[in-house]
C-alpha cells in the first residue's frame, strides 16, 4: 500500500495542482492522508470540490481543530497513513508522473533503503522552470554537498553527514513504514520533521540519495516551509545569516538529536557511543563561543579538523564575521 501524507495551510493557489500530479501516477497511489492546519482562504472548499468533482475517495480530509505548525501537522498526517511507503506533500508543488513508480520500484529492489530522496527542479509561482543558480557544483541544485553525479545514480549518505546539516526537503522522500512509526514514537519539533526523519534512517545505513528529478519545488511569495526565495539578495541574505539564531541553529539541533539519542539509550547511541560524545562535546564547545564571541578561541576551534567537517567555507567565514561583529554584545 502507498499512502502521502499531506499538509495544507491557505494553500488555494495551487493545492488542486499538486493534487492532480498525485492522482495522475504511473503507479497510483492508495491513499492522500490531507491534513489542513486551518486554513482561512478557499483551500477546504477547494479540496471539498475536488473530491466531489472527481468522485475521489483514495482523499481522506482532516482539518485541525487548532493549528499544529507545519512540522506537527506533518505527524499527524503520517500518524493516519497505512501505507508500508509514505510520500509527503505539502501544498504547492507538482509531481513528476514517474515519481511513485520510480521511488517504489527502486526501493523494492534495494531492500537496504529505508528512506530514499529525489531531486528536483524549481519551478516560479507561474509553473516556469527556473534557471539553475550558477557556479553550483554539488548535488539537489546545490543542496546536498557533494560533487554532481551522473543522472539517476541511487547513493547512500551517512548519519554524520545528515548530523551536520538536512541536505533533502520532505517533499522529495519516500519512507518506509518502520521509519515512519518510529518518528512518530519519537519526534519532537526541536528539529525539523524531515531531517528526524532522514536522520532516523541513517542510524540504520538506510538514507539514499537518488540523482533524479521527480517533482518540481515551487518558488513564491507565500512559501510556508522548506527552502527560502532564491531571489533573496546578497545583503539579505547576510544580515540573516549573521543572527545569532542561525548561527548556532545546525549546531544546536545535531546537538540536541544526540541528546535524546542518548537520553532513549539509542542502540545506534550505545554502539557509537565514543563518537557521539566527541562530537557533542565539540557542538556544546562551539555553542558556547558562539554565545560568548569569543574571538581567539573561535580562531583556535576554527583549525579543529571537526569543525572544518560540520563547517563549510562560506559557514566559517560567516561564523568569524559574527563573532567579530557581536563581539562586547
């Protein structure tokens, strides 16, 4: 059984969109777990149409008596799929036809997958391809850190690379359910749902890259989650960068998913125990320079062959900028 979980919040604009791209598979699909989390614009009466228009009944429709937040309302949809996979959703992109054949084909022939990622292609609010950003040398349009590989090569990618940052968005994975069920046992929003989620299979070496466009990940002004307007400009994009919040963000969120992989005595805790305490001791030494700017020791931790790993170039130089520029605050 195949189920998507999805989620909506004022998404009238292009939910009957994404809608249609599910329904219209190579390989249908069994359910469409849909979660609204209160929306206040046509959304539900759009979807309402749809189902009755279309006779649907594979749409199982829940709206929230409050509002959850998109990574809680998340879990409460997978929490209502049956499926032994599950695709997520979210409102405003649009699936490629091949996309559920491709991913369900690939891991039921690859047993060892536990959750496997596509890539994608953005799209603008009109449903345009846009143009690649230029100078990008790595995978997933500059997302995942690695060098470009050929198209359609299906690769595993580790813990301590998902511990240092969430290369894959949500919209582009397909989970097996023992993943599924173990998030929802354990997840907490300190994190978000799909790097728990991503990190959770690669505890047991199950997380997988596939090198191929499935779905088209829109770029416009009312995005409510995942990958931020790639029209931001430079100084923008500096002054966010230099806050203090995202500064330590990656640091503090590896940092806490170690703690409660130790807190729950973890069996991928308990067998890397050594490792796992190294690297939080050194994300709680980087924390608390960052807290305290504390210039010449950020100097010294900089040459720390952990921090070159968890930092790329472009993140140290912002760290010492922040550093510099926060520093007697």
């Amino acid at each position: 059984m195949i189920s998507v979980a999805m989620t909506s919040y004022n998404g009238a604009s292009y939910i009957v969109e994404q809608l249609d791209s599910i329904l219209h598979q190579t390989l249908p699909v069994d359910e469409i777990i849909l979660c609204d989390d209160g929306s206040s614009d046509q959304t539900l009466s759009l979807v309402r149409e749809y189902i009755e228009k279309n006779n649907c009944t594979k749409i199982k429709w829940i709206q929230n008596d409050k509002n959850l937040g998109y990574k809680y309302n998340f879990k409460k949809a997978m929490m209502h799929c049956y499926g032994d996979f599950v695709f997520l959703s979210g409102q405003d992109d649009t699936w490629l036809e091949n996309k559920v054949e491709t991913m369900i084909h690939t891991m039921k022939n690859r047993k060892e997958i536990k959750v496997l990622a596509s890539s994608f292609e953005y799209i603008n609010a009109q449903g345009q391809p846009l143009k690649k950003r230029e100078g990008n040398t790595y995978n997933n349009d500059g997302l995942y850190h690695r060098q470009v590989l050929e198209n359609n090569m299906c690769i595993p990618v580790s813990f301590k690379e998902l511990l240092r940052e969430n290369y894959f968005q949500g919209a582009s994975l397909c989970i097996r359910k023992e993943i599924v069920q173990e998030f929802c046992v354990h997840y907490k929003d300190y994190i978000t749902h799909d790097w728990f989620i991503n990190l959770c299979a690669a505890k047991y070496n199950g997380m997988y890259y596939l090198n191929t466009v499935l779905f088209q990940y829109r770029i416009h002004e009312k995005n409510n989650l995942g990958i931020p307007m790639l029209n931001n400009s430079l100084v923008n994009w500096f002054l966010q960068a230099n806050q203090e919040e995202k500064r330590m963000l990656a640091f503090s969120t590896s940092n806490a998913y170690i703690e409660q992989l130790k807190t729950n005595k973890d069996p991928y805790y308990l067998e890397n125990e050594k490792e796992l305490s190294e690297i939080q001791h050194f994300l709680q030494d980087c924390l608390e320079i960052l807290k305290k700017r504390k210039c010449i020791e950020w100097i010294k931790m900089s040459t720390n062959e952990m921090y070159t790993y968890f930092r790329s170039p472009k993140t140290k130089i912002m760290d010492i900028v922040f550093v510099l520029t926060h520093k007697g605050r």
